[in-house]
C-alpha cells in the first residue's frame, strides 16, 4: 500500500470527522431479540434509502439476507435453494 502525500493531507485535514461505533459481539447478535422501537425501524429506512453507488453493495441488504438465511436454516434444516435429499434408509429403497 502506498501513501501519497494527497492521501495524508485528506486524512489530516478530515481526522475531526473521524467516529467511533460501538457493535454487538456475533454471539449477541444472534442470541437477542431486538426490540423494534422506532428509532430502530427508522435507523433502517435511512440504511435502505442511502445506497452505495452499486445498490447491491449497501450492507443493510447483505445484512439483512444473511439474517434472513440463517433463521430459514435454522428452522428447516437446510439453507435456501437446497433441494433436500430423501434419506434411502428411510423411504423403504
């Protein structure tokens, strides 16, 4: 990776824009029910209205897919779009 002196400049002169975010840990994300307050739901209006410049990119949608998947996989056994295999021990084969 190479700095140039442009790259350092920028960073200089935006470092007071510069935040801190705080998150859950994965296990407490998958172990809390959220509450869906209204700062909540709006907090992800705003994430759906503010896409990358290529929309499949904008994390809100990665995020909630893959939650998405991981709850249908829990529930059925098997993750989306996997045909399950009748087991030949059980169908009398």
């Amino acid at each position: 990776l190479e700095l140039t002196e442009d790259d350092i400049a920028n960073f200089c002169a935006n470092v007071y824009s510069v935040g801190h975010m705080v998150t859950r840990s994965l296990e407490e994300e998958f172990n809390t029910v959220p509450s869906l307050d209204d700062e909540l739901v709006e907090d992800w209006k705003m994430a759906l209205m503010d896409p990358y410049e290529v929309p499949i990119h904008t994390p809100i949608c990665w995020y909630l897919g893959l939650r998405a998947c991981h709850i249908f996989c829990k529930q059925e056994g098997r993750y989306p779009g996997v045909v399950a295999v009748p087991n030949s021990k059980s169908d009398g084969s």
